[in-house]
C-alpha cells in the first residue's frame, strides 16, 4: 500500500504542479510563459523521483507502467494498482485546481492544435523517447539513482519546450485524462490516451535493438 500511496502522491504533485503552471500562466497574463511551465513538468518529474523512487519507482505514469512490465522490470499483476493510483492521484489535483481556478476553462488539459493525426503521431514518439530514456536510466522498476531523474526530467522538459505548443507533450494518459474530464474538454481525448501507451510498447524493443541482450528483460534476451 505505501507503494500506491506513493503513486497516488506523486502523480498528485505531477498534475498539480504541471497544469498549475498552464493554468497560473493563463491567469497571469503570461507570467510563467511557456518555457516555465516545461520546466516545471521536468522539475517536478525530476523531484519525484528522488522522493518516490525508491518507494514505488516513481512511475507517474499508467504508459510507463505498461512500458516496465513489457518489458519484464514489473510484475503484470501490480499494474492495476499503479495504473488506479495514478489516475486517482491525477484527478485528485484537477480537483482542487477546479476549486481553485473555478474560471479557468481547461485547467491545462492537452487539446491538438492542428490535426488530431499530427498530435497523434508527436505524442507517440514523444512518449517512444521518454521510455526508451527511462530504460537506459533505470536498472528496475525501482530507481532512485543520481542521473536518473536529472535524465528523465530533462527530457520531459525538452519534449514539453519544443512539442507544447502543438500537441501539449502530454505522453501521460493520467496526465491528460484528469483535467480533461474535469474541465468537460473531451475532444480529442484518445489522441492522449492512445498514442503514449503505443510509444511505450515501441521503445521496449527499441531498447533491446540498441542496447546489450538482456537490457530490456530480467529472465531472457531480448
């Protein structure tokens, strides 16, 4: 159970903080612009692994999940119990960002720009490098290690610097999901869900492709 808590906790701080920054900056006039609230979903990514990530491995993330356990770092049965904490964690911050910033009319939920095709295809390969980063970083579904979560946070931050403005570089269903429903913005939804679940399930073997056998799987080859 202090595993889920974990989930639950960190993907509450997750959303919190990262739609926070959105929905702060739209309140503001601007004051967070948009390179603050990509640094602030790498910080706060970046913190939680070293504050959860020798509790639960600091997932976050129901695509990373499923990512680990395809690629064996985590058992199949646990991942009900993460995927649950992390969407209960997620709309327990939209939540109170609602209560908070009852006006604000998305409270940072992930809507395409353009077509729903080119969102759809920047998300999976968003997701696709952010997993392909978590694996090289990580030795386990549990990590706690001193370059992990500067790596991990970093990427997050890049992706969201550079693909924010088209695609809102969600590659977190809970992420996405939460302030989605919250807000009433259900259009488009599935281009958030979907696609980093598919970029998830690509870079386990484009791990094994790239890295020594045995990377990617504890009990066999890749």
């Amino acid at each position: 159970m202090k595993r889920i808590f974990a989930e639950f906790l960190g993907t509450f701080a997750l959303v919190f903080a990262g739609t926070g920054a959105i929905v702060i900056n739209n309140a503001s006039n601007g004051a967070v612009t948009h390179a603050g609230v990509a640094l602030t979903f790498g910080l706060i990514v970046m913190a939680m692994i070293y504050t959860m990530g020798d509790v639960s491995g600091a997932h976050l993330n129901p695509a990373v999940t499923l990512g680990f356990a395809v690629a064996q770092r985590f058992k199949w049965a646990e991942v009900p119990g993460y995927v649950t904490a992390q969407v209960l964690g997620a709309f327990a911050a939209s939540g109170l960002m609602r209560v908070l910033f009852p006006a604000d009319a998305k409270l940072g939920a992930t809507l395409p720009v353009g077509p729903a095709s080119q969102s759809f295809i920047l998300e999976v390969v968003l997701t696709a490098l952010l997993m392909l980063v978590i694996l090289s970083v990580s030795t386990g579904a549990k990590e706690k290690g001193i370059t992990a979560g500067i790596a991990i946070g970093g990427v997050i931050a890049l992706e969201a610097m550079f693909a924010g403005p088209i695609s809102g570089a969600s590659m977190n269903p809970a992420r996405s999901l939460a302030p989605a429903v919250v807000s009433g913005n259900l259009d488009h939804l599935w281009v958030y869900v979907a696609a980093p679940l598919l970029g998830a399930l690509l870079a386990v073997p484009a791990c094994c492709a790239i890295r020594e056998p045995g990377c990617c799987v504890q009990r066999a080859a890749c």
